[in-house]
C-alpha cells in the first residue's frame, strides 16, 4: 500500500485527533500527546485522504511509538503495516538503536499485528491502564498491562 507519512506541525496535529481515538480515547491525553514538542506527530495520507496517524518519541537510543491508528474503514489494506515500515525507515535514518511500541494485553489483534511486521516482545507495563475506569476488557481479557514490543534498527 503505497502511502505518504507526513510531519504536522504542533499547532495543526490537534486536527489528527479523531484518527487518534482508537489509539487512546482520552482527548486530554491525545492532545498532550500530539502537542509536546518532544513528539513528532504523522499524518499517513494515500492520495488526497488521510488515513492513519502516529505519533513518535525520537531519541538517540530507543524511540517510541506512542501513538498508531488508522481509519477504520481503511483497515485491512496493509496501511498500519506501510506507516509502521515508514517509521522504521525514519528510524534508521535519524540512527536510532531501537524502536518500540505498546499495546494492550487484550488486544490481540494488535499483538499479532505487530509480531508480523517484525516486532518482537520486549517488556511488560504492568498495570498500565489502571487510569481506565470503569475497567473494561477485550477478547474477554481485563484490560490491564501495556506489551511492549521492540524493533532493533541498529546493525540491522
């Protein structure tokens, strides 16, 4: 699927919000997110529609994904996969070692997800969504720990 991954600036990222709400349904987190200048937001767009979004923590060593979702009706066409290979590609040209990316523990769809483009277990978050109340659960499985999953870049 070929997409273009672009940078948005702080005072536009707000605008990737709805995109981001699968990722977290918090708008206060969102937003916090979206607006640190330590991030650096993603619009994925595949001609003239947007498409998915990110968000990214960039550092020297190990860099993070924060944030990654794509429209719901354009799931299942390999979007997720392109944005995430477009970050490691990014990854590798800033010269970072590593690149991570959480997810729920019940959200097996996107533990499988991300095992299948090449990201391996790394570390548990435990009691990570404990700030979610009511509690909820997927898959029949309480949301709780945040799997870490891990992209080696360097020497790679």
């Amino acid at each position: 699927m070929p997409i273009t991954l672009m940078v948005v600036a702080p005072p536009d990222a707000p605008a990737l919000v709805p995109l981001l709400r699968d990722a977290d349904e918090g708008e206060d987190r969102l937003l916090a997110a979206l607006c640190d200048p330590a991030h650096t937001a993603y619009a994925a767009e595949d001609g003239a529609a947007r498409v998915g979004a990110a968000v990214v923590c960039w550092e020297p060593a190990t860099s993070e994904i924060l944030l990654l979702a794509v429209a719901p009706e354009r799931r299942g066409r390999g979007i997720g996969r392109a944005i995430l290979a477009a970050l490691v590609a990014e990854g590798r040209q800033r010269g970072t070692d590593a690149l991570l990316v959480g997810t729920a523990n019940c959200a097996l769809g996107n533990i499988a997800f991300y095992q299948r483009c090449g990201f391996r277990m790394d570390h548990v978050r435990r009691d990570y969504f404990t700030y979610v109340q009511p509690p909820i659960s997927e898959n029949g499985i309480p949301l709780i720990d945040m799997i870490v999953f891990r992209c080696t870049l360097a020497g790679a």
